[in-house]
C-alpha cells in the first residue's frame, strides 16, 4: 500500500513539475506537446472538419451559372468572434476569455476556434522569445482557417501573420501563406494576394499540393480582377496535378464554362472531355461535363452520339438525381434537329422527374412556353410562362423580370382570347333555330347519359369482383363478421338510408317524424341537379333571349377582337393574327368608336406589308373620319414621330425633377417622380422618369437597389431609347 501511495505521490510531482510552461526541459516540451496534438487540436481539428462537411453537404451549386472557384458563399455578415480567456498576449493572439467546452450553440469553426485558442493559451512555451512547442504553430493555423470560415479575414490574417513572422521555417508555412492570400482576395486586396503568391511559386521544389493550391487562389484572384485570361492560364497550371482531386474536378469545370462564354467551343469540349474521363472527379462534374458536351455540339453527326449516350445515362440508376437534367438537355437536342414533338415530350419528362431543382423547372417551362409561342399557340403558352413565375425562387433576375412582363401581355391576351371564345359559343346558340338547339342539346345528353351508365357499370363491376373474391387480403384477415367487411358495411348502410332515410341515434327511431329534413332536402337537391341534366329545358333556358344581353355578348366579342387585334399588331408582331381579328370586327358591324381605329390599324398593317389593301381603309379614314387625329396622321406622318418632344404639363413635371436631381436633391427626386407617375400613365415620357429615378436612386442607395431600378426600365421599355441605355448600364455594373 505504502508503495502505490509512493508512485502516485512521484506521479503527481511529474505531473507538477510538466505542466509548467516556463520551463525549457525534456519533460515539460513532451508534455505539452503531447497534449496539444493529441488532446485540444485534435479535438479542435474535429470540430473543424464538421464545419468543412457541414458547407460540403448544404452547398449546391448553380450550374446555370459560372461556378465559384471555391465553393463557398458568403453571406458578407461580420460573424461575432467567440469570447476567450485571457491568458496569452502577442502579435496575432486571441486575447479573450475561454468559453465553456459544452456550448452547443456555438458553431463548430467557432468550437474550432476555441480549441485553437485554448491549446495556445494553456500550452505555449515561448521562452526567451522562442517557442518551444512544435503543435502552436498548427493551433494558429486552426484559429486563422477557423476566422476564415466564419468571414473575419483580417483576424484571420493576424493569426497567418504570426506564423509567418514567428515560425519561418515551419512545415507549414506554404500552406500559411496560400491560405493568407486567400483571406486578403475576400477583403479586395487582391494585388498584394497576387504578388505573395507569385513569390511563393518561384521556390525551387514545391509540393505538387502547394503548387495546386498557390495556382488555383492566383485564379481566384484574377477572377476578382476580371482578367480571365489570367484565370484559365492557372486553372490550367492547377489541374497539371490531382493532389486534391475535388478541387481539380472543379478547376477544370470552371476552365471548361469559361471557354464556353467566349464562344470557344473546341477548348471548352476538349476540358470537359478531359473531366467526364477523368475518374476519380466526384460524379456530379462528370455528368454535368457530359451536359456541358452537349451544349457545345456543333453538328448533326456529333448530336445523334450524344443522344445515344444521354439515353444510356438516363437508364442508369445512379443518375436518378441528375434525370431533369438530363432529359432537358436531350430536349435541347431534339429541338436543335427540329424534332419539336421529342423536344416537348423530354422537357415534360424533366418536369416530372423526381428530386428536379426549382430553377432547372423554370428553364423547362421556359423553353416549353417559347416553343409553343412561336407555334402561335399563345394560350399554351401563356399558362408555361405563368408557371416560370411561380416555380421561381428569386424574382428580381433581369431573365424572369422579362418573363414576367411577357407573361403580363400573353395574360392579356389569353383574357380576351376566352371572351371571344365563350360569347361566340353563346351567340352561335342565340342564332340558331329551335330544332336544331334541341337536336344538339339531345346529342348532348344522349352522350353524358351514355357515360354516366359506363362509370355505374365500372363500379357495379369493381363490387361484383370484390365480392367474387371474397374482398380483398386485408378484410379476409379481419374475419368474416359483417362489420369487418368494407363492402358489405357500405353496402348495408345505403340500403338502409334507402329505405328509412337518414335517422338520427336515439330512441324510436322509427317515427316518421325523425327523419332528418336537411339531409332529405339535400338529397332532393343532388337528384333535382341529376335529372336536369338529362332534359333539354335546362340547356334551353340557360340561352339569353333578352336583346339587351345579347346586345352586351355582341359588344364584349367585338372588343375583345379589336383588343386582339392589337395585341398581336403591336405585342407578337403577329401580322396575320392581328388582320384576322381586325377584318371580323369591321365585317361585325361593330360600334362606331371601333369602325375607325380598325380601319386606321388595318391601314398601318398593309402600308407596312406593302400591300396595295392600305389604299382602301385609308380611304375610308380619310372620306368618313377627316376630322378626327388619325386622318391628320395620315395627312401628315412626320407630326407622329415628333409626339414625344411636344412641350406640354407633363415635359414642364420632368423639368421640375431633373431640376431636382441637378440640385442633388436626390431622395426628393425619386419621392416626387414615385407620387407623380400615376398620373400620367399613357405619356410617352414615362421611360424618361423611371430612368431618371434609377439615376437618383444609384447616388444614395446601394448598388444593388440601383440595378435593380435600371432592371425595371430595361424590362418594362426594352424598345426604347432609355431601355437600351438601362440595359448598358447593367451590364457595365455587372462587369
């Protein structure tokens, strides 16, 4: 006994006698170090690993657009730094309090930190300022990938800075060094970036890792700066090697769709070659290199082996997450080979495959709704494009922002197009004689009774053959007690409800006077609708034989075709649409205040057509409407074209908020332009204002605002002098 209680009191006094961090001994280096690896790093290395899965796993990309060279997306939030202990002081030590190991809410690049911090704080030995511990270098690594990945890059520098000043000769000092460039290209110091790097690559003998990594955070950089010729060149140098194979995958991914912005098909398909056989890239890039391909194929030959291969990916199992897109692009191809039915049945196909993206939706519907736009079938098409708008997510793109504006003027359209539909119907019935009404009506309900029989005799059918079989597996193993029998149960109760009628659960229920007289009224009212829908007064009543309503059916069909008649004039560009609907209306004989803009519009048509038509309905102008403005438009085309430069009220309200912005008055501007506008919707100057106020909205608001402002006006006025001056602009804020 008294000896066990020697060796724990020696133990103890070991103990004692390591854990001082001031004393440069064997033991006490030991120690330390020992501790620090394998006990607080570890556990701060695991934590970190977390975070890194954690980003892996809810990251998805949008292959839609070019791929970030690192797939990671920050938010642009000042994440607030964990509070420490404390104990140490130095250049680029954490100096605030530890906080408790248990802390769950904590993130784990935050727990990560607090390992980091605490193996520094506990287990530094910096004696006569020389560090005698080989893991606090690894501890201050941790602490500045940790502050990376939570955005606190220039914490996350003073941590690299200290091992670059204080652990030269480290193992890691190459990988110190990349991971501080990157933290200064997020903060925009994307020269000083460049310049540390080029110099770390001019080392003789660098890790092929080093190397991957140096060359694909200089393409980061470049990125940043625009300069994509820059950026290709050290993707390629990165993917010599495939050291990190995901990184390599995704290097050459982003090197393959920069070559396919600049239109360079052949480089963009020999990468994306290169990738799909590459095999240890994750799957993802290789099936979408295999997309990629596809959009690239430039001849007839080279698109039937693609659909070949498409075909054999779309059987394979493992692809199911990857079917919508899959299958669009085989409807891509189909399309490009003018096969129109297999391009629609494919993006069907896409719509319906399961685990499909929202946006790869958006695009299918996009493209379904343009195929059946330029089939004329506006209707269709109207409904496709309604559904972009609603399966999307984000709103604000200038590509849905244009959908919506077509979806708007289709939605017009499709309006009218029913109108015009169910009056004609309607006055097809008014103008019909009795007998032939009732021959069609009789026509109709010899057919609904005949399906009406077919749907009885199906479920009749569906019971006898339950009942044959003695009802299904499930009520067999129930038992055969009458209550344990669906069928027989149902059965009984519409029997009984037959012959006693609805009762409620009481005593004497017998009594006639039980009999509840809201479920007897509804059951008058479901027969009352059956049987009139087997008699022909019904259909015959439902006929407007008061003048005043027909008159009104007759109005409605005539606006709505002269309504048509423009839409498809000015909207679609529809040359034969537009001269259908507005050729019935005038044969219509339709109101007054409609003869003569059809006539004016038809005359407009055919003059643009250079058809010898135009002489005749501009005659009609001329002789029967002289006085009116569009005889004088006629008369004089050149007063048309100089409408919009009129000085009038409206020019006088556009001066006074010009003025505004002259001032700089600029929140005044967009207040007085905001509260105006409802007020002159029909001016021609509208596209003025709404670009004006973008101007003034781009001196005090963010940029994001301010594109979005340019946005409204590129999509609402495409046509326009201003729209196309919005449209410029965008593209330069988005350089």
């Amino acid at each position: 006994m008294k000896n066990i209680q020697k060796i724990g009191f020696l133990g103890l006094v070991f103990l004692v006698v390591s854990c001082s961090t001031r004393k440069d001994a064997f033991l006490n280096r030991s120690f330390h170090s020992v501790t620090t690896k394998y006990n607080v790093l570890y556990n701060g290395k695991v934590a970190f690993q977390q975070g890194i899965d954690g980003i892996n796993s809810s990251y998805e990309d949008d292959y839609w657009q070019l791929l970030p060279i690192e797939p990671i997306k920050f938010k642009g939030n000042v994440v607030a730094a964990p509070k420490f202990n404390s104990g140490f002081s130095g250049p680029g030590a954490p100096g605030a309090p530890i906080k408790n190991n248990n802390n769950s809410s904590a993130s784990p690049f935050e727990k990560a930190e607090e390992k980091a911090v605490k193996a520094i704080q506990k287990h530094s030995m910096n004696i006569r300022g020389r560090e005698k511990n080989k893991q606090i270098d690894d501890a201050y690594l941790l602490l500045g990938k940790s502050r990376y990945y939570t955005e606190r890059f220039i914490p996350a520098i003073e941590a690299f800075n200290y091992i670059i000043a204080n652990y030269p000769k480290a193992s890691l000092i190459n990988e110190t060094k990349i991971w501080r460039a990157k933290a200064n290209i997020r903060i925009d110091n994307v020269e000083l970036a460049i310049e540390t790097l080029k110099i770390l690559l001019r080392q003789q003998e660098l890790p092929e890792l080093i190397q991957e990594e140096a060359h694909t955070a200089l393409a980061m950089a470049y990125m940043k700066m625009d300069s994509i010729h820059r950026v290709k060149e050290h993707l390629w140098l990165a993917t010599n090697t495939s050291k990190n194979k995901v990184q390599r995958a995704r290097n050459m991914y982003v090197l393959g769709q920069l070559y396919t912005i600049e239109k360079n098909k052949d480089s963009a398909t020999l990468v994306f070659e290169n990738l799909v056989n590459f095999k240890k890239a994750p799957y993802k890039y290789r099936i979408h290199a295999n997309i990629e391909l596809a959009k690239n194929s430039t001849s007839d030959s080279s698109t039937v082996a693609l659909l070949e291969r498409f075909k054999k990916l779309i059987r394979n199992r493992d692809n199911r997450p990857y079917l919508d897109a899959l299958y669009y692009q085989v409807a891509a191809l189909e399309e490009g080979r003018d096969s129109i039915v297999r391009a629609k049945q494919n993006y069907n196909y896409s719509l319906r495959a399961k685990n499909g993206t929202a946006k790869q939706k958006t695009f299918s519907y996009e493209k379904l709704a343009d195929l059946y736009f330029s089939e004329l079938d506006y209707v269709t098409a109207s409904s496709y494009y309604d559904s972009v708008l609603i399966t999307a997510k984000d709103k604000q793109t200038l590509r849905i922002k244009k959908i919506e504006r077509k979806a708007k003027n289709l939605a017009s359209l499709r309006k009218y197009e029913e109108v015009l539909k169910i009056n004609d119907s309607i006055l097809s019935f008014v103008a019909m004689p009795e007998e032939e009404r009732k021959k069609y009506f009789q026509s109709y309900i010899d057919k609904i009774k005949k399906k009406d029989e077919e749907e009885a005799q199906k479920k009749l059918n569906a019971i006898s053959f339950g009942n044959a079989f003695g009802g299904t597996q499930a009520q067999k193993s129930k038992g055969k007690w009458y209550f344990y029998n669906v069928q027989s149960l149902g059965f009984g109760k519409g029997e009984f409800e037959r012959v006693w009628g609805t009762r409620a659960l009481e005593d004497n229920w017998r009594w006639s006077e039980k009999i509840s007289k809201k479920e007897n009224e509804k059951d008058d009212v479901v027969i009352s609708q059956k049987i009139a829908r087997y008699e022909i007064s019904t259909y015959l009543k439902s006929i407007p034989s008061e003048q005043k309503e027909i008159d009104s059916l007759v109005y409605d069909r005539n606006k709505a075709l002269f309504e048509l008649g423009l839409i498809y004039k000015e909207q679609f560009k529809n040359t034969p649409k537009a001269i259908s609907n507005l050729e019935r209306l005038l044969q219509s004989k339709p109101d007054k205040e409609l003869i003569l803009p059809a006539n004016y519009h038809l005359y407009q048509i055919y003059l643009k057509e250079g058809d010898s038509k135009a002489e005749t309905y501009k005659n009609v102008v001329l002789n029967d409407y002289a006085d009116t403005p569009f005889a004088k438009i006629i008369l004089n085309p050149e007063k048309e074209l100089a409408k919009e430069e009129e000085v009038d009220e409206i020019s006088d309200l556009y001066s006074i908020a010009y003025n505004l912005y002259k001032d700089e008055s600029f929140e005044e501007t967009v207040c007085f332009i905001t509260e105006m506008l409802p007020t002159i919707e029909e001016s021609t100057l509208i596209p003025r204002f709404y670009l004006l106020k973008a101007y003034a909205i781009g001196k005090y608001q963010k940029k994001e605002s301010y594109i979005a402002a340019l946005e409204k006006v590129a999509v609402d006025y495409p046509q326009t002098e201003q729209g196309k001056k919005a449209l410029e602009l965008i593209k330069r804020l988005k350089q």
